[in-house]
C-alpha cells in the first residue's frame, strides 16, 4: 500500500514531465533513469525531488531510491531533498544516471499512513515511526517490544519474562475498561496479533496516536494503530543476506528470602507473640544451616536463546522480491524443559509491474509456526515460581528415599516447586498462514488499487496429567490427556480509488475513496479422558485411556463480519498550509440492529511556518512546523452475541420423577438492541522544529475523552437474567508528550546520536452508569476488589484501607477510637497495624478504603544513545516508567507459615522497633496481613538500561563476495534501578487487574553475540 501513493505521485510527475518537454520543443526527449543514494552511508533515499530547472515538470524517487524522468537534452535536472545538499545535473543524453546527495543533516522521508503515503513534512497528525535501524539496535524478541521507550505517550510493559509472553501496550493511558490493545496493520492488512511477525521482515513502524491519524480505521482505532511495512526488494540489487544471534539468559536479581535459620527464629517469634509453643528448638535451629535455596533450584542456568535469519532481496526490471526464512528459540530462566518458545517463519513479498508500470501486482505472504512450553505466572494459588517463595527453606528437594520432599510445614497449597516443575506436561502449537495480495491500475492521475487476503490459523494444545503425590492433598489416583484443536479463517479485502492532483503548481491535493469487507469463521473441539494404559507422556493420547465415565468433549463454532466505507480529503498550498479530512463508516456484527453502524470523522491542519518568506532569513530555524487536529475513533471489543439474549446450558440440570437428569437451557441475560460501539474523541495540538540543523524536537497536548463506554446496566432483579451490556460510562486522558534529538556527523568517520522521549499521561473516570456507581476488580487470594473504577479517579485504581503506622503499647490501642467512643480496632495488640477508620463508624472494613495511587503510570520515557567511529559502532537505550504503585501479593498471607522475604527483618519487635513494619504471629487477629490496605503497596517506578550493544564491521571483503560482515556483541536488562522489592517492576495486566504481583515470571538478563553477513 505504501508504495503505491510513492508509485502514484511518480506517474502524475512524468506525465508533468512529458507535457512540459513537448511545449518546450527544444532538443531531442530523453529518458533519464537511476538511483539516489546517501554519499556517505550508501542507503537509496525516498520521495527526493528531481525537477527540470526552470519547470515545474519532474518526478520524486520511489521506495527503492529509484527514478526515471523524460526530459530535452540540453536541460537541467535538479535533486532536491530536506536534510541533503541540493545538486544540479545537466543531461547530455539518455540512459542511466547515478546521483550520490551530501548529508545536509536533515530529513523530509516518506511516512506511511492509513491506505497511503505521505511526506513528513506534511503531516498533521500525531505520527511516530520506528526505523529498521531502530529495530537493528535492539534485541527485540517480538515485534511489539520495538515501541517501548522509543514512542512518547506508549506505554509498554511485558505482561511476563515468560519465553513469547506478550506485551501490554496502551497509547495515550487506558481508555477503556475492556481491550486496550491497538490496531495493527501490516502491509496494508489488519490482523489480529504480531506475535508470529519476525522482526527481523520489518522495514518501518508507525505509531498513529491521535483519532485524525486513526480515524481512517473508524471502529478499531480507539487504542491506537500501528502500521508496519515489510521489507521489499530492490531493483537491481540481488543478495543474499544473514543475521544470527546466539544468548544465554539469568534472572536479573532474586529475592532476598530468609534461610532457614532465621525462618525458623521468625516462625518462633510468630508463635510466641501467639502464646503458642515454639515450634523449634536453638538445638535445631543450629542445625538448620542455609537451608534450601528453592529460587535457584528451579533456576534454569544460562538459558539459552538464538536467532537466524537467511533473507534473498533483489529484483530485475518489473519484478521485485525479497524472500525470507527465521527460526527463534529461547528457554525460560525457571522451569528447565518446562519452559520455552520456538518460532518457525517463512515469507515472501514479490512485485510485477505490466505496461510501463500502470499495473502491478504484488503478494505479501507468510507462513509460521510457533510451539510452546509455559508454566503458570503470576498465580498466588499454583506455579512454581509462587511455590518457590512461599514454602518453607528447610524442606529439602529430595528426601532421604531419593523422593521429591514434601513439606510439612506450609500449608498443603504450596507444594515442592522443583516437584512441580518436574511432573508438568503440556504444550501448544499455533501455525497462521497469511495470503495477502494486490492489483494496482494507474491511469491518467487515478489509482485503483484492490488488496485481498486470507488467513488461517490453526492452534493446538496438548495436555497429560501423570500419577504424582506432592503432598496430603495434592496428587492424583490415575493419569489421563486432554486435547484442543481450533481452526479460524478470516478474509479481507480492501478497495481504493485515489486521485492526486496539482493546480498552478502551488495547490496540491488528494482524494481517496474505498471499503473494506472483512469476514470469519471457525470452529473448536476438546476432549479429555483418564486412566491412561501407560504413564507416560509418549504415550498421552485418549485412545489410550480406559476409565468409563472420565471422558469429557466440548466445542463451538464462531462466525463475524465486518463491513466499511471510508474517504480521506489532502490539501496543501505550496507546502505551507495543509489540511486532511476523513470519514468512515464501519458496521459490525457485534452490536444490535438500532446501532449496526458507527461512524467515524477527523479533521486535521498543519502549517509550515518555515517554508513562509519572513522565516527565509533565520538560518538557525530549518524547519517549524504546527499541526493541530480533532476526530473520533471507535472500539468494539466486545465478545459476540451480547447485544441478544443467548441461550445458556450451563448449570441447568434438573430432576424429574425418579432421580433422572435432564439438562434445560434458559437465556443467559437480557438483550439490548441499542447497543453501540465505544466512541474515543481526541484533540491534538502539535510542533515540530529542527533547530542548527542538528536538533529536532516535537512536543504534542491531547486530551482524549472515551464516551458510551460497554458496561453493565442496571435492570430489575425481578427479570431473572443477567443485566446487559450498555454504553453507560465515559473515560478521559489528558496529557502531553515531548521529544529531543541530536544528530551529528563530526567527519567521515565520527558520528553520533542522543534521542530521548518523555510523556506525562492524567486519567480521570468521568461517569460510570452502572447499579453502583463503580466498577471493581483484581484479587489476591481473600483480598478482593483491590482496584476500582469510579468517578473522579484514575481508571482501575487501588481501593485500599490506609495504615497510619504500629501501635507501640496499649494506651495508643485503646485511644484510636471512633467519635461516639467505640474501640475501632478490639483485637489489636502492640505492634499491630492502625488502620483508619475513614467513615468513623467504630469498624474496619470495606467502606473504610479509599483511593491509594494508581498502577498506571504517571510518566513514561526513554532514552537512546548511538555513535559510529570508523568501522565500531556502539549503542545504549534506557526506558523508564514512574508514578505508579503495585500491589506486592507475593506471600501467601493466608498461611502462617510462608516465608518472608528479608523485609520481615524490619518487623516491629518492641516499643519503638519499626512504625512500618507489624509483629510476626501465627494466628493474625488484628487482620495486618489479611486486611487489603496499603501495608501492600510499593513504588512499582523503574529505570532500566534495556540494551547495551557494540559491533565492528569488516570492510573490503570483495574477493570473499562478501559486501558486508559485522559482528557485536550486546546485553539486554543489564541494569535496573527500581525501589520495589518483587523480582520485576513490570507488572501490567488487565484494566481492572493491573499492578498485582502474585509471582510474575521475571524478565531476563541477556548476553549475546552476534553475526551480519551480506553477499
């Protein structure tokens, strides 16, 4: 799609050129044809201005640098482009023409946008782009991690260290209670997820954050879109290119946990301030030594990651290609050969041009595969990494029968981790195949242009569940298996018209008309059964399993479809005063027939304050530039079917006569037909400067209202359904977002670059419509609803009760009492925790919480550093995020006898000992640990060194028919600086369950090397 607008403005400017050549009517019409390249790098240029001096006929370069203009012999060709020293070229004859710009240390390149392209320099929307080189410098092992730190207002945080975990990503904060995720469009196609997109295929990323860029999406682009272009071949240029990265990984930090010596002196004391006996004698005690290190055994030491890569790219004449294979592995720090992801992927992007290139058509196909091992993260209730922190450090691994030890200490919940590990089995695989195609028709100055695709996707998970016994309660009696399979087909196809047009050279515009068509189906089965004829995992398949009555089955089918009509309107007077206008309508299956359509309009203008005459003198100013824009975006998130009122079969069995079973169906909630989507409106103001040539800096202001949020009503307890989903709520973020750049070439052999980003993000809930005025979620273990959704607060904030320090003997017990005299808290004893009692009622508990901070961050920011020296190169990049709190649901509260990390150490012991920290006890009358209050919460605000990495290329390798060899070496997560005590500051999650830690799986310490080939 990209190339295409490039394509269309190439035609209208050599038709320009042949019409001006024949008024002209001076010399012998030639057809100049080359390629434009940087002098010093060698990289083609895109969109450079080759006019004939003296006209207004010419042409600008395409993707591949390339051009070709028809002129007089005799004339003039002058090559024009933002950032590089102008060169003029006098044209003697026709063939090819090679023309090399000098770094004017500016640039105006080319920007992908939704269904086009567009100039830099005149876009008025809020857009940010990720280079190839940008993603070259980081060790992203999904595409979607390239956006952290690099994008001001986008906040990304790895929802788990876990191999292939996904990231949460939020553009603009959280504008919605339901998905926040963003749009992504790859080659023109909306998909659903990237997770199988191989970095290493991917030329550019845009980040359209404002609803005027995004509006061109109607319905889906209320979280944002990013658009991200594959690479494609080259004309001309065949090689043969190769990357491979090979990295072993390990936890970054461990928890500071006690050993058992001072767990067993901490479970004493707990006994003691409960008048209990002491479970362990000093005679014991000295014998416990270190104990067991449970964090390391389930360490899997120097987990190893690798990446390879083998691309083709070239192209002769009309036909491009670029062709590609990858395979990525990479193994989890925990859980040896329980946890870890590979990634199969194979593509090829190919291009024909037909009747001097007024028809091309084109493909963009992938196939890949992608297999899984994980275990259970952040869970208080299973996994090993929760098991490792809580159970107790003087259970050994084995016991003295050579048998995985069993505690008898912790409560039965938390089990052997290592035993865990050991008798987990499961896996999953996904294979997507994406057939995506194009025609394109150009024709006096209008391009039609049609995409089809198809994807498939098939997913299946494997399960085997063999005889174990962790503990008392804890094991199985017979072994069995389990399987799922699911298959989804999705077609789109998207058509455009558009048509670029020029009055008296100064006044440019564009129209594009066009609709999209999108549509699904699948199906999905599962089955289980137990009592397998051998306990093996080799053997775990449900043939093979023999228990009657065990066997289970399930499945369902889906259908949706999607229907849109959009336009967009460009103008620009001599690329001073810009305006853009677009409008779509989107209809979708998910809402009821009263609101089937949503639609969707932005407008947006710009002004290039530097292109005007009384800025031709300020030599320091090279480019200025204001932009400010309104729209509306939509989110449809929603799970199908809720606008009707379903059937359910769940849970409907009943007895008739003699004790038989019938299963019944009645409807699951009431229908709402005038359901509709959620409308985010935005408004943005805008600047962008280049400064001394050398420094550019943008600085956005937005304020972005989320209106007719999905919700459920209230309805009559009478109707006997579930209440149904409405639009009945309202959203707003407001904020600013500013970044600063400095590039410099010292001389042909020094360079440098510091790029750094820093946004400030304020959200407030305006209404929430539903029975209680709130919305509440997120849990650990007996502390529910620990986040909220209210008005006048942050969306998802914590709700807690507020701790005013330890009580330090009894006469500060018996004076913390309510207004009519109650003792508020009768329980307590000295060194228990003092909670408020906000509502003054003489009792702690719900309706005592209150606002406590909030888990989405306040600020996020990144910062980049680069330097070339002749063939060295070297590079760091920090990301950050602050103002934020979390939750620190590690311990298992809930049973006594868990450990405690080192910060029990601080616990209050006497008079005067800590105001911070409570007593240890066993049994907790005064609720300190089981109250939700913010004893819990920590700083969650980090600042993290995510990539350090320094490389050297080998120049002058020909006789090897080597064009390039470069070999590096980098570290990811190398340092981090956070004042929480959990093992990852990164804990995102759900709206209404962000910023609870009950374990996350941490993220990795990476050292790699790595290897660049070209032929």
């Amino acid at each position: 799609m990209n190339r295409f607008f490039v394509l269309l403005v190439f035609f209208l400017c050599c038709s320009y050129c042949c019409v001006f050549a024949q008024q002209a009517g001076t010399g012998q019409t030639v057809t100049v044809s080359g390629t434009v390249t940087d002098s010093q790098t060698g990289e083609t240029l895109i969109g450079v201005s080759i006019m004939q001096r003296g006209t207004s006929s010419g042409t600008v370069t395409d993707f591949d640098g390339d051009f070709s203009v028809s002129v007089p012999i005799g004339s003039t060709l002058v090559f024009s482009y933002v950032g590089y020293l102008t060169q003029e070229i006098p044209v003697t004859s026709g063939g090819v023409m090679n023309v090399q710009l000098a770094d004017d240390n500016m640039l105006d390149e080319l920007v992908v946008i939704g269904y086009g392209v567009q100039r830099r320099s005149l876009i008025t929307g809020a857009i940010t782009s990720i280079s190839a080189e940008d993603l070259a410098q980081t060790g992203i092992m999904r595409a979607d991690q390239a956006m952290q730190g690099r994008v001001p207002g986008v906040t990304v945080m790895s929802n788990s260290g876990q191999p292939g975990a996904a990231v949460s990503i939020r553009v603009r904060g959280a504008g919605t209670n339901n998905n926040t995720d963003p749009l992504y469009v790859v080659d023109g196609f909306i998909v659903g997820s990237i997770e199988s997109l191989n970095p290493g295929d991917i030329a550019s990323m845009e980040i359209l954050k404002d609803a005027a860029s995004a509006a061109i999406y109607g319905a889906q682009g209320a979280n944002g879109v990013v658009l991200i272009t594959t690479r494609r071949g080259r004309d001309g240029e065949n090689r043969i290119e190769y990357s491979g990265t090979f990295g072993v990984q390990n936890p970054r930090r461990y928890l500071d946990l006690l050993d058992a010596t001072s767990y067993a002196r901490i479970m004493n004391e707990a006994a003691f301030n409960s008048g209990r006996a002491l479970p362990y004698t000093e005679e014991q005690i000295a014998g416990f030594g270190k104990g067991t290190d449970w964090q390391r055994e389930i360490t899997n030491k120097n987990a190893p990651t690798t990446n390879h890569q083998l691309s083709l790219i070239g192209g002769s004449g009309n036909n491009l290609y670029n062709s590609s294979m990858s395979y990525f592995m990479q193994e989890g720090i925990f859980a040896p050969g329980k946890s870890k992801f590979e990634r199969y992927t194979a593509r090829l992007n190919y291009e024909s041009s037909y009747f001097n290139q007024a028809l091309r058509i084109g493909t963009s196909s992938d196939i890949s595969h992608i297999q899984r091992q994980s275990i259970a993260s952040n869970s208080g209730n299973a996994g090993p990494i929760s098991s490792a922190i809580n159970i107790d450090p003087i259970t050994p691994v084995y016991d003295n029968m050579g048998d995985f030890g069993i505690s008898n200490i912790v409560g039965t919940e938390v089990v052997n981790p290592v035993a865990r590990i050991f008798y987990t089995h499961g896996s999953s695989s996904s294979t997507r195949v994406n057939l995506m195609g194009f025609a394109q028709l150009s024709l006096y100055g209008f391009t039609l242009r049609s995409n089809i695709g198809q994807v498939i996707h098939y997913t299946e998970a494997r399960g085997y569940t063999p005889l174990y016994r962790l503990n008392s309660s804890n094991f199985t009696v017979t072994s069995g298996a389990s399987k799922e399979m699911a298959q989804n087909f999705y077609y789109n196809n998207d058509n455009t018209l558009t048509y670029n047009g020029n009055v008296g050279g100064t006044h440019n515009f564009s129209a594009m008309i066009g609709n999209s068509v999108r549509t699904g189906h699948g199906t999905d089965v599962s089955a289980s059964k137990s009592g397998l004829l051998f306990d093996h995992p080799d053997f775990a398949y449900i043939t093979l399993a023999r228990t009657q009555g065990s066997d289970r089955a399930g499945g369902g089918v889906f259908r949706q479809a999607f229907v849109s009509y959009f336009g967009r309107v460009s103008y620009d007077y001599d690329s001073r005063y810009m305006m853009t206008a677009t409008y779509r309508a989107d209809g979708s299956f998910r809402f009821g027939p009263n609101n089937r359509f949503g639609y969707f309009p932005s407008i947006s203008a710009g002004w290039n304050i530097s292109n005007e005459e009384f800025m031709r003198d300020i030599d320091w100013v090279d480019m200025l530039r204001t932009r400010i824009s309104w729209g509306q975006t939509g989110n449809d998130a929603l799970d199908n079917w809720q606008y009707v009122s379903t059937i359910s079969t769940w849970g409907q069995t009943y007895y008739f006569g003699n004790d038989v079973q019938f299963i019944g169906a009645s409807p699951l909630r009431m229908a709402n037909p005038d359901l509709k989507w959620e409308t985010s409106e935005q408004f943005n103001i805008g600047i962008d400067t280049r400064l001394f040539r050398d420094i550019n800096a943008t600085i956005d202001l937005y304020r972005k209202t989320t209106k007719d949020l999905l919700v459920i009503i209230p309805a009559p307890m009478y109707i006997g359904n579930l209440a149904p989903w409405g639009n009945a709520g309202s959203v707003r973020n407001e904020g600013i977002e500013f970044s600063l750049g400095y590039q410099k070439r010292i001389n042909n052999d020094w360079s440098f670059s510091i790029n750094g980003n820093v946004a400030y993000n304020r959200n407030r809930v305006l209404e929430v419509g539903n029975e209680n005025g709130y919305i509440t979620g997120g849990s650990v273990l007996q502390m529910q609803n620990l986040l909220m959704m209210r008005p006048g607060k942050p969306i998802g904030y914590f709700n807690l009760v507020r701790t005013l320090g330890v009580f330090q003997n009894e006469a500060q017990i018996d004076a913390h009492r309510s207004s009519n005299g109650t003792l508020i808290q009768p329980n307590a004893r000295p060194g228990d925790l003092i909670f408020a009692d906000l509502n003054d009622d003489g009792v702690i508990d719900i309706l005592d919480r209150e606002y406590a901070g909030s888990p989405h961050p306040d600020f996020n920011f990144g910062m980049s550093f680069s330097t070339r020296y002749k063939n060295f190169d070297f590079s760091m990049f920090w990301t950050g995020l602050t103002g934020h709190k979390i939750f620190n649901g590690l311990r298992r509260w809930d049973l006594n006898t868990s450990n405690f990390q080192s910060t029990v150490m601080n616990r209050w012991h006497g008079e005067g000992t800590s105001n911070t920290f409570p007593r240890v006890t066993s049994d907790d009358q005064n609720g300190n640990f089981t109250t939700a209050s913010d004893f819990f919460l920590e700083d969650g605000s980090f600042l993290r060194l995510k990539d350090l990495s320094l490389g050297y290329t080998f120049r002058n390798l020909e006789r090897f028919k080597i064009q390039q060899c470069r070999i590096h070496v980098s570290a990811l997560n190398l340092l981090t600086f956070t004042r929480y005590t959990g093992y990852e500051p990164e804990v995102t999650g759900g709206v209404l369950s962000q910023g609870i830690d009950r374990g996350v799986y941490p993220q990795a310490r990476v050292f790699s090397v790595g290897l660049n080939l070209s032929f």
